[in-house]
C-alpha cells in the first residue's frame, strides 16, 4: 500500500441515477477536490437505484478483465441502508471498506448487498475502513472521498480490522444480475455452474411465464424466440472461465418480454417432464 507513481484512474460506479445525474458531477468534483494535486482519471458507470446485484455485476465485469496500465480505484455506492429498516441516526448506513483484488485492482466501496459478491474468490484484502458511516445524507460526496485521498497518499490510518470474506453474501443461484441496452438479461448463472444439457423449456420471471430454448449462442433461435445461451460477460478465475447465461430475445428485448422492470429478480427455471 505505498504511494503509487503509475496512472491513476477512478472508477465511480454508484446508483445515482442517469449518466448525467447532478450527483455524479458533484461526486466527481469532490473526488478531484480530495485528490488535490494528484491526477486522475474520473470515470462513471450508473446501476439502476439499490440495486446491489448490478452493483456488484458491474464492478467484477470491469476490475476482474484485464484494464489498462496503471493504478485502478473503484470507488462504489450503492446504499440501499438495509442493514437496519428501524429509524437512524445521522442518516448511518452501511459502512465503506476497503478490498484488493488479485489482479491489484482496489476498492472502496459500501458494504451492501452483493456489491462484493462477485470479487469475493478473487480478494487478497478485505478490511474496514476508518471512514465515519454517518453524518451526511450523501455520503458518497461529503464524507467518502476522504478515503480516496488517504489511499492514494498512503495514510495507514485508512485501514482497520479485517474482515472476514465469508461474510459477504453468497450470490443468488438463479436471477438477474443487470439488464443492457438491448433488453438482454445477464444473470447469476454461469458456464461453471449450470449445465446445458439440462431440459429447460420455459423461464418464469416477475410472475410471466415464456418458453425459453437453451443453446449456445444467443443467435441459435428463429427471430423473436428467446434463448438462454452464455453471453458477453464474464472473466477468469483459478477454476475456469466464467462466462455468464443470458435471456435475450432475438430481434427484441427479453426485459420487455417479461414485463420488466426486471432487474435484480429471481427465476425460474421449468424443466420438461
């Protein structure tokens, strides 16, 4: 953790709302403030609001394939404060930590949900941080950037106890983990834990029923039939390849197809008799 003279490039993935959402300007112009003189490059990804799965979808996507040259923080909120449903005080939430990847990739992010689900096999550090978990509704603007600074300058003072990565939820077996532009739904089920030779022959999600082939590609079906087939996401690990299932519909949108909103739900997978 020392001082690092490579490029430095901030990833913001948070649940803010659309890309050109007032809060990521302002989160942004807070990162850059903290940094001081330290340059970087401040990017920004939106996930649809408390929506941990995509959260979490996301940060693996970008941190565990390969990134360009230099140093990378991902820096993420998405808070849903679900930890505790009673009344808070001084609007507390989920606390931030810090983690590290194999690959070197670091993170600060809020410990909510699945946001770390996806990392978690690939961890090297997982710890808490000394940065307060209240004080400010937006935290991710008033209080957090803080731990940005202390990172890049090497402030020991950042890092507190260990955590344990059991502790971090394991994934759901069967839903959706984020919806892409074309209405594909990406989901939690991977070539390393779902097999295709299994019968499915109709998915059920937010209560609609559709027929369904499995195949391996997403072009496999005529126009208009939906396939569950390995898609575009996914990464190496120490076990294999991991690429994940998608629910597409050929020249439409699954999302629509199963009455979306969608995103973050569990399914069913209905397998012939």
């Amino acid at each position: 953790m020392n001082i690092h003279s490579d490029p430095l490039t901030i990833h913001v993935i948070a649940d803010y709302g659309p890309m050109h959402d007032l809060a990521f300007a302002e989160v942004k112009q807070r990162i850059r403030r903290a940094l001081g003189s330290q340059r970087a490059i401040v990017e920004t990804y939106a996930v649809p609001a408390f929506d941990t799965l995509a959260t979490g979808f996301v940060l693996a996507q970008l941190s565990r394939n390969p990134l360009m040259e230099g140093r990378h923080i991902f820096y993420v909120n998405t808070a849903p404060r679900r930890d505790n449903l009673a009344a808070r005080v001084a609007n507390a939430g989920e606390a931030l930590v810090y983690a590290q990847l194999e690959s070197g990739a670091e993170i600060v992010a809020v410990n909510s949900g699945y946001t770390l689900s996806f990392v978690a096999d690939a961890l090297t550090c997982f710890c808490r941080t000394s940065i307060a978990d209240q004080g400010s509704q937006f935290r991710s603007r008033d209080l957090f950037p803080a731990a940005l600074a202390m990172l890049t300058q090497a402030d020991q003072s950042l890092f507190g106890s260990a955590l344990p990565v059991d502790s971090i939820p394991t994934l759901p077996a069967a839903a959706v983990a984020y919806v892409d532009g074309y209405g594909n739904l990406k989901t939690t089920l991977s070539t390393l834990s779902f097999s295709p030779n299994k019968q499915v022959t109709a998915v059920t999600i937010n209560g609609v029923t559709r027929p369904v082939s499995v195949a391996d590609g997403i072009f496999s079906v005529p126009e208009g039939e939906l396939v569950l087939a390995p898609g575009s996401s996914g990464w190496k690990t120490r076990n294999g390849e991991h690429v994940f299932y998608e629910l597409c519909q050929r020249g439409g949108s699954a999302a629509a197809a199963f009455g979306g909103p969608v995103h973050g739900l569990p399914f069913t997978l209905h397998q012939a008799t």
